[in-house]
C-alpha cells in the first residue's frame, strides 16, 4: 500500500480509524494520533549515506529521541527541538525505576548504590558492583595529646581520590605555631569515616614525612568509624611542614 502527498484515489490528506496493513510505503508525512503498535520491523531508507532519522517526540516538541543512520554507524540523540540545540538527558529504565542515564555532559550517571556489575568475572569477594568515584579537597586539621596547632590557613588543604571505597589521600600542610605535647598528634577532618568490616579488617596505615625531624617518617594509624589518623610522635617536636600520604577503606 502506498499514500503520496500529492493525493491520488484517496485524496490528498486521507484519514483512516482502522488499517491492517502487511506494507506500508509512505514518502511524505504520517501523522499517528493515537498508539501506533509495529510487530516486526521499523526500516530507515535514505538516498544518501547519512542523515535518515526516525524521530519520537511529544506533542509540545519539547522532547525529541532521534534515531539516526549514519556512514559512522547507528546514532541516538535526544534534544529538545527541530534544531537540536538544547541537549537533553537520554534516560534508561527498567519498569518505572531509573537504570541509568547519559546526561547533557555526556557521561554515564548512575542512580546512588547502583554502578557497573563485574559478576560476570565472580570470585570470593562480598560484592562486585562498581559504585562510586569522586575526587576533591579537604581542609586538614592536626589535634594533639594537649596543646593545640596552628596551621597556615594557605597551606591547609589536601587533596582526596575515593575509588569504589578506597579513600586516597595526598598533600602537605604547614604549621605556622604550636603549644601541642604528648604522645602523639592526629590528622582531623578526614573526607570519609573508616569501615567498620568486623573484627579489625577496616583498620589500616598512613605516612607523615615531618621537615622538623628530617624528613623522617612516621606511621599513622585510622580505626573503625574514624575520620582522623594517629601518628605516635613527641608532639612537641611536630612543627613546619608536614607531607602526608594514606589510604584507608570508607564506610
């Protein structure tokens, strides 16, 4: 069955309630009211290697899915006009439930706990799901036995990587003055608390290198549900520059 736009035996513009056809051939528009149900294939024919679209859209046309043949492949673009020039994000579901999504920028965004899913490769481990990445900086703090430390508000910051649940830390901090003493000092205001994993799995080690012992370094220790690490040091001696470098398991 074929309808052209210049008319023919029925008319220019027909209208029909009900049409069962085996193939339809439409070369100029066709407009569906209503639902439009196709139990086999959709197939996109162009005279020219690219540029052949199918194109969903709601009838504000302010939410546009094309799909396009291209010479480079199969290409999905949503947008929210004729023109194209407002992105769109291009959303997946499964039932009513956001599986993921390509957002405006590009990238591939997850719903919170859900990520990508390495099962496929199973081992012995509790979970294979690819949750979370983020990377920023943190103001570091120091606290001591007794006293306090006074940092240079210049030079405070440090920088953090949070890989699945691996935390990364890296950076260096100046102390400007200090009354501390005692047995130790503590790195503050870590970006994540600690893993509680049972028994004493979530516990783990960092380094301080200090110039006003040398450059020497001294090992630091984080426990469960903490957001500090302690270095075992005379405080008294902790003062100029300290270079830290630690990882640890987040809650």
């Amino acid at each position: 069955m074929t309808i052209k736009q210049q008319g023919g035996i029925f008319g220019r513009n027909p209208t029909f309630n009900d049409v069962d056809v085996n193939t339809l051939d439409v070369t100029g528009a066709a407009s569906v009211g209503n639902d439009l149900t196709v139990e086999e294939t959709v197939n996109i024919n162009s005279a020219s290697a690219s540029g052949a679209a199918a194109i969903l859209k709601n009838t504000a046309d302010v939410s546009r899915l094309l799909l396009i043949s291209s010479s480079d492949g199969f290409i999905i673009r949503s947008n929210n006009s004729a023109s194209g020039a407002v992105k769109k994000d291009t959303i997946f579901q499964q039932g009513t439930a956001e599986s993921a999504r390509f957002n405006t920028s590009g990238n591939l965004a997850f719903p919170s706990g859900q990520g990508i899913d390495f099962s496929a490769t199973s081992g012995t481990g509790t979970s294979e799901l690819f949750d979370d990445y983020e990377e920023g900086n943190f103001t570091a703090t120091l606290n001591a036995t007794s006293g306090s430390f006074t940092l240079n508000a210049a030079l405070n910051s440090m920088s953090y990587t949070k890989i699945g649940r691996m935390v990364f830390i890296t950076g260096m901090i100046a102390i400007s003055s200090s009354t501390a003493t005692g047995t130790f000092f503590e790195l503050e205001s870590l970006p994540f608390p600690a893993a509680d994993l049972g028994e004493t799995s979530g516990r783990s080690a960092g380094m301080a290198s200090l110039d006003s012992i040398g450059g020497v370094g001294v090992i630091g220790k984080i426990l469960e549900t903490n957001t500090k690490m302690r270095f075992t040091i005379d405080a008294s001696t902790v003062t100029g520059n300290i270079y830290f470098n630690l990882n640890y398991v987040a809650a």
